[in-house]
C-alpha cells in the first residue's frame, strides 16, 4: 500500500513551460535597444533544484548514471529511491504542492507511450521526449490542465534508446518530409514540446547528445527544439551538420516582464540566437503567446526591432518563424487561476470565440477579425523588419 501523496514518476504529470526577465536579485530588468548586439555577457542563468530524486529503473540506463554524476558535480545531492513512485510532493495546499512540485527533478525512465513517437503538427512530424516538466514560471502555460499530477520535471535516463528509436519514423512524417514547403527539413522531430532544453541542459546533458545523434545521422532529417533560456554555451562550436534548429520563444515587454516568470531575458535570448546562428546552426523565433494588448502594434514592433538588430549581419543567416497567438481552454484556466491567483493575464470567455478541436475539446481563441489584424500585421511587418526570416506557420 503506497502512501496517500504518491506519485508514479513514470507516468505523465502536469508541466508549465518556460520564462521572465529578472535580474540575479529578483528585480525587473527593462528590455533595452539590441543593436549592435554582442553575445551576453552576464551568466547564464540557471536552475539549481531543491530535491533530485533517482528511480532504481533510471540507475540502469548509462545516460541515468551520467546524469547523475553531473549533478552531483555541481554540489547537488542526489536521492536513491526505493521504488519508482515519488512522495513527498504533495503540500497541504494546491499552491504548497505546486512549489513542491516545480522545485524537484525526478530521473526517470520514460513512459513506454512516449517511445510510441506521435505526430507534432504544425510544428514537426514527430515529438520526442527527453524530459517532461521545467523550472519556469509562465502564467500562460499551454500546458496546463492537459496533463494530470503535480507538475514535477521529470528527465529521461533511457536517452540512448529514445535516440536509437528515431530511425524507424524517418520519412514517414506529413508535416514537413511530404510537405513541398517544408520538404527542405527532412523528417523533423520536436525534442520541446513538453520542456525546455536549455533550463535542464547543464543538469542532463540531453540535447547536446542528441544534436551530436543528428549531426551523425546521415540522412535528411532535423531536431527541433526550443527555449526561453540563452545558456548556449556548450553548443557553440559543437558539430551540428546543421541538423538542429534552435528556436527561440521571444514576446514583446510587457508580456515577457509580466507573464514569464524565471527564465532569461528576451535580450539575452536573442542574443543566445545570434550566437548559435553565427556558429552555423538554423534558428528560428517561437512569437507565442502574440496578445492582443491595447498597444500590441507598437510593442510588437519594438520586439521585431530587437530581432532585427539581433541578425544583422550574419552570413548565410537561416531564421524561420511560428506564430502563435494565445488560446486557453476551461480546464487549463482553471489550473492557471490555481497556481497564479493573481495573475492579470486575459482570459475572459466572453471576448473570444469557442472552437472546437480535437475529440471535441473546447478552446477560447480570439475572434475572427481580430485573428486576421494580428496575421496580416505580424505577416507584413516581419518581411518589412527582417526579410530573411520565413515563417513556418500561424495559429
């Protein structure tokens, strides 16, 4: 009999994806002018858990004992489990469970649906998980309410036997390797949709050997991830073929400063962009949540200004964009109003329009007129503001 607050580690949980701009005191730091833009020169920012926990099943895989010696490295002690079933988490509260919850990493073996790769429309044409949760801290996670449990970051230890399973869906994606507008990626794989890569990357060590699996794979397909974190530091100069496309989850200040709570700062990720563009790698924005704010003209233009002044002059320059505008559905703004209970942002049922989706699932998206401002704007600015970047898709 397990105890009341168990929680099968092995078994999807609850994740909140990345981000804010904050200073090492905690302050608010403004967005500032990005020309003439260097890489930054402030540290990485990095996320040091309160509680590791490893299962005995992640102890018998060589990429779960590699992770935990790197984490050890970093003075971090590392908890041997018993079972593979986490207690602990749960708090006397929703908003203890929450804290609890966002402050461990679990080292895990992945569930076996999650080697059963599924397609990842529009973005790639299939997801792959190294992990499953992050640190940060977004008032507007997509995610929320889609997954069930408290929202631990849970990270692969059988990475080697994900990698090796990739081979096997090569060529049989519909989004980009039978699609004649994006035939040029190859198969795409999606290694972000339910983390971020580079709040775990100095703690795992995941993507950089997935990207090394992909500069070796001789054949034509791209990993895909992306990130509101600009610790690329380990990637420069690492060979990448240019099989990785390396997006970066930007908005406009008012959104970034308010909503995105614990990550980098929109400058210092664009930065992080030039940095990977300049060593070869493709990039690319992620603009998401696009909120329509009473100025969103004007602040938008602003951050496609910064973008603009982060790729000038990189040679041979490969920048895609995904633009994506902000939805909720009932059962995420319920867990949303949960863990941030004051938050401010927008998500009144009565502004939006209902859709459905998939298996009937209900979404509040906003209305057609204003979708189509938001598109023909976003569309005509980025080819006005920065030409060379393409974009992949809207939503």
């Amino acid at each position: 009999m397990t105890s009341p607050d168990a929680v099968d580690v092995d078994q999807p949980l609850a994740v909140d994806l990345p981000a804010a701009p904050h200073d090492a005191s905690g302050e608010r730091v403004p967005i500032r002018d990005l020309a003439g833009l260097a890489p930054a020169a402030r540290p990485a920012r990095r996320w040091t858990p309160g509680r590791v926990v490893a299962t005995p099943a992640a102890l018998d895989h060589p990429h779960g004992q590699r992770i935990v010696e790197r984490v050890q490295a970093q003075g971090i002690e590392v908890e041997h489990l018993r079972s593979n079933r986490l207690t602990g988490v749960r708090g006397q509260t929703d908003r203890e469970t929450y804290a609890r919850a966002k402050a461990t990493m679990a080292i895990v073996v992945s569930p076996p649906s999650r080697r059963d790769l599924q397609p990842i429309a529009p973005s790639a044409d299939w997801r792959v998980d190294l992990a499953e949760g992050c640190p940060a801290h977004c008032q507007y996670c997509y995610l929320a309410g889609s997954l069930s449990g408290p929202p631990v970051t849970r990270v692969y230890a059988d990475l080697d036997d994900i990698l090796a399973g990739l081979a096997a869906y090569a060529g049989r994606g519909t989004v980009t390797s039978r699609n004649a507008r994006r035939a040029d990626e190859g198969t795409t794989f999606e290694a972000s949709c339910y983390t971020d890569p580079l709040a775990l990357e100095h703690l795992t060590g995941s993507w950089r050997r997935a990207v090394q699996h992909f500069a070796d794979w001789d054949a034509p397909v791209q990993l895909r991830w992306t990130t509101k974190y600009a610790d690329v530091g380990t990637f420069v100069g690492l060979p990448h073929a240019g099989r990785t496309r390396v997006r970066f989850s930007v908005n406009c200040a008012p959104v970034s400063e308010r909503f995105e709570g614990g990550t980098a700062r929109v400058p210092d990720r664009l930065a992080a962009l030039r940095r990977l563009a300049l060593d070869g790698y493709p990039v690319g924005l992620t603009i998401a949540p696009i909120i329509a704010l009473p100025d969103w003209r004007e602040r938008y233009g602003e951050l496609l200004d910064q973008v603009r002044a982060a790729v000038d002059g990189v040679p041979a320059l490969d920048l895609t964009a995904e633009l994506i505008t902000h939805r909720f559905t009932p059962g995420s703004k319920e867990v949303l109003l949960g863990w941030y209970p004051r938050t401010r942002l927008e998500m009144d049922e009565e502004s939006r329009t209902r859709k459905h989706g998939k298996f009937g699932a209900i979404k509040y998206v906003y209305p057609r007129d204003t979708m189509a401002e938001l598109r023909e704007w976003f569309t005509a600015e980025l080819a006005a503001r920065v030409p060379a970047c393409r974009i992949l898709y809207w939503t």
